[in-house]
C-alpha cells in the first residue's frame, strides 16, 4: 500500500462528488483519480524512474495536489517547493535535489533557466494545450510501477532557520502512519465536512488532503487568502475544517468579535507552526468555541508527534502545552548527556517511530547528528509535566546563555507578547561584557494610543517583575514587523538584520 490509495479508494466509493475545488474549477474524485494516473504515465514517458526527483512549484490548486500525487503514483519522490520562496531559493533545492522534472504553471520568474539537472519543465495547470492533448492520449489506469511503503515518496525541505535547509527524505511507510494518526485524530472529519486549505500545500496544510479523501470530505483551494477572504469563503462554502497559523486566528478572532455567525459551520481548526500566545486563544475558545486542534510536528517527522485535544485546550495547566504524543510515536525529553531528563526539566525533543524520516538527502554528517540509536534528536527544546503532556520551550539553537544561565528567547517573548501595548514580538542573544550575552528584544507595536506611547524602559521594567534578572532584556527595539519564513515562524537568527537596514 501507499499514499495514493486514498484517492484510489475515494474514487471506488464516492466516483461522482467532488473532490476539489480551486479558484477556477472542480473536479470530482473520478476524474482526479484519472488525471493523476494520465500524469502518472506521462512523466515515466519523460523518463522518471522509481526513486527519481519530481519538483512542484504550484499555488494551492487542483494542479498541485494531482501532481504531487502523480510523482507519488509513479514511484518518483516529491519536492515541494513553496511558491512563496525566492528565486535563489528556489534553484538550490532544484539542484541539491537533483530533480529531474519540474511541474508547474508556466510561471518560470522564479525559476529562469533552472539548474541543468532538469530534463523537463511542464505545465500542468491546464494552460499548456500542447501537453493536455499529450495528456489526454495517455491510459486512464493506474501504471503497474510497484510502490512499496519502504520506497522514497518525499524530500521535505527544513524551514531553513539556522541556515541551509536541509532534505528530509520520507518514506510511503512515514506517510502512511502520519495519515493512520491523523484520522483517529480527527475522529469526527466525514462526507459532509468541507476542508479549506489556504496556508501553502508544500507545509502543514498539506497533511489533510489524506484524511479528507479516505473520508470523502470535500477540499477548497485558494492560493492565497486574508483574513476577510477567507471569511467570506468559510461562510459561502460552509467550510468545515481547516489549519491556520496562530497569526490567521487572531485575525478570524477580530472578525467573529463583530459577526460570529460567519464562522457557524467551522468545527476544527487545526493549528501550528508557530506558538499561539496565551490571550488570543482565550479571546478564539470564547468568539469561535470549542475548535482548536493543535498538532505538533516537523520535517523530519510529519504531524502528528503530539496533539491537544479541542476538550483540552479548557483545561488551563495543560492548554499551554502542545498535548500528549500520539499513540505510534515514542517521545522523550533528553538532558545534555543523552539521557531521559526528569519530568519538569527541559531537554531535547526525541522521537522515534514509523514517521520518522530515513535521512536527510546527501548530508550523511547531519543524518549521524540526528538520527541516533534510532533516535530523531530534534532542534526543539521541550518538557514533560507529570502527566506526560509535552510542552515546547524553544529551538536548541536560539538559546541564550547569560552568565551561565540558560534563556529560552519564548518564555521571554510570551512575557513582553502579554504587555498590552505589544502585538508581537522575537527574542534573540547580543554580546555582553559582563554575562557573555545578554537578551535582546525586537517588539511591534500593538495599534491605538497605548501602543504608541511603551517605551523600552518600560518593558524592560515590566519584564523585570516577571522573569528572572537574567532573563529580563538588556535592549528593546521597536519594528514595524518581524522577519517570518513562508509558514509563517519566527526567523530569529534575522532580527539583527532589522539594525542594519
């Protein structure tokens, strides 16, 4: 088995309802199942052989989602690629994964001639009548390639938040049990629900196709959407179900303060990616109910590592928390000599289990510092309470030590995030004489008159009766924003830029 099977199974069951829908078309399961199989074909017409690197650079549409599922079909291995990135961006993951084939609109701006590994660049939007009739000339069936569970079926490229990013290279078996957990999550996703997907299909977002196509639930497409879109979507399709960044939320929030019967339909907001500060999900829990369903995960190990419940984010000392591992997944926190830290002390993230990734793609170095005794060691520091229910203190590399003393920059920024005159803000280490390094603060402003008027005397003040002295910042600088990769995290490692533009 592999992961297409959910869309074989959804166009057995359900052949006639529609499966998709983007800004220009629908289309059924039927007729979804037959696309991927005709691309199927043709890209092992164009010479893509099991194992070989398929890239996707595609906005959210019916085009991406049925041709990340053709490389799949035909024994390739997925590169989703962001549309969001730049061109620099782009070229070094088409070149550092050697792929082969580049599938995409026609829209070459970021790209330009690509890097000389790709044999084939195709248009697979619909807009490219010359490959539709190649299209159209191809078998409906499925291709007789055998996919097994074990085979490649993804390079997922890291964030890149401390550098270059790297290729985590995910099995069909990764896959398969990512979709296993999330369908015993999302117990009550089933035929009438509506999935939206308005974050990018290369990230999170991406994890609900599966379930929604082995429920028969229906998908909605945008490419991109603000707030006001896409409340005006949730209303006019009745959408369901969707995954947001916290930072949608709180602009949902804003919405539903004046009108809450937009949101009527919606039963699951599935969040991540970024840490949902304290008052905005109370201000969501009382506009939009009982719907947040928070999923942990990362490229190396697709969500879900670990889930908070929507009946738990009521029960204020765990909501905090990002819930407990699921049930095919084994996590520990360990301490600096590799051992299970005890429960209440911070340490590295560890897990291991079927999702976890093989490798990372070329990079045998990095593949030894992660992956130990079967082990994925990850980047982020967290901590069990005596309930087993995890919790995220920050990434290992962004810890400030001063005077000795570790800081984590988040507990640092939920402080200043709590003061009333702050929207936002990030955290990160500057030199000092005395401690070694010292803490530094970059704040937006929240909007209205008490934002205008904070000084950096007085949030440094107000930190000092909230954290410890050496956790408090030594320097505050107010931005009008703050630098986030495309999905939406903190790039912490940036904010010094902000000084120097």
């Amino acid at each position: 088995m592999n992961v297409t099977e959910a869309l074989a199974r959804a166009a057995r069951r359900w052949p006639a309802r529609e499966a998709l829908r983007d800004d220009q078309n629908g289309i059924t399961f039927a007729e979804l199942d037959g696309r991927v199989n005709r691309l199927a074909h043709e890209l092992a017409t164009l010479g893509v052989r099991p194992g070989d690197r398929v890239a996707t650079l595609l906005p959210n549409s019916i085009a991406q989602i049925a041709a990340q599922l053709a490389i799949l079909r035909a024994g390739g291995a997925w590169v989703a690629i962001n549309r969001r990135l730049a061109s620099p961006e782009i070229t070094y993951m088409l070149l550092h994964s050697g792929a082969r084939v580049l599938l995409n609109d026609g829209d070459m701006s970021g790209v330009g001639s690509g890097p000389a590994s790709l044999a084939e660049v195709c248009d697979v939007s619909g807009g490219d009548a010359v490959f539709e009739r190649r299209l159209a000339m191809r078998s409906a069936a499925p291709p007789t390639v055998a996919v097994g569970e074990d085979d490649v079926g993804r390079l997922r490229y890291t964030s890149g938040t401390t550098g270059r990013p790297k290729a985590a290279v995910l099995t069909h078996r990764s896959a398969l049990t990512s979709l296993h957990s999330l369908l015993a999550e999302l117990h009550d996703l089933g035929s009438d629900d509506v999935v939206a997907h308005v974050t990018p299909l290369t990230h999170a977002s991406e994890a609900l196709v599966a379930p929604a196509f082995w429920r028969g639930a229906r998908a909605v497409l945008r490419a991109r959407a603000d707030a006001q879109s896409l409340a005006t979507l949730i209303a006019r399709e009745r959408v369901t179900t969707l995954f947001l960044v916290p930072t949608l939320i709180a602009a949902l929030a804003d919405i539903a303060e004046a009108d809450r019967s937009v949101f009527a339909s919606v039963r699951t907001i599935v969040y991540g990616a970024a840490p949902m500060p304290a008052d905005l999900m109370e201000r969501a829990l009382g506009l939009l109910g009982p719907v947040l369903l928070q999923i942990y995960g990362m490229s190396e190990c697709p969500f879900p590592i670990t889930t908070l419940r929507k009946e738990d984010h009521f029960d204020r000392r765990v909501r905090g928390s990002c819930g407990l591992p699921t049930a095919v997944n084994s996590v520990q926190v360990l301490d600096s000599d590799g051992r299970p830290a005890p429960t209440g002390t911070p340490g590295t993230i560890a897990i291991r289990g079927p999702q976890v990734m093989r490798e990372y793609w070329e990079d045998p170095d990095a593949t030894r510092a992660t992956l130990v005794d079967g082990w994925l060691r990850s980047g982020d520091i967290g901590v069990f309470d005596a309930e087993g229910f995890l919790t995220l203190v920050d990434r290992r590399d962004d810890v400030i030590i001063s005077g000795g003393f570790n800081v984590y920059p988040r507990e640092v920024e939920v402080v200043l995030e709590s003061h009333p005159a702050i929207a936002e803000a990030g955290v990160a280490a500057v030199s000092h004489e005395r401690w070694g390094q010292g803490v530094a603060a970059w704040v937006v402003r929240s909007e209205g008159e008490e934002g205008a008027a904070v000084d950096e005397d007085a949030l440094i003040a107000f930190c000092r009766n909230r954290v410890a002295g050496y956790k408090k910042p030594v320097q505050v600088r107010f931005v009008p924003e703050l630098p986030k990769n495309s999905t939406g995290k903190l790039l912490r490692r940036r904010l010094h830029e902000i000084d120097h533009r």
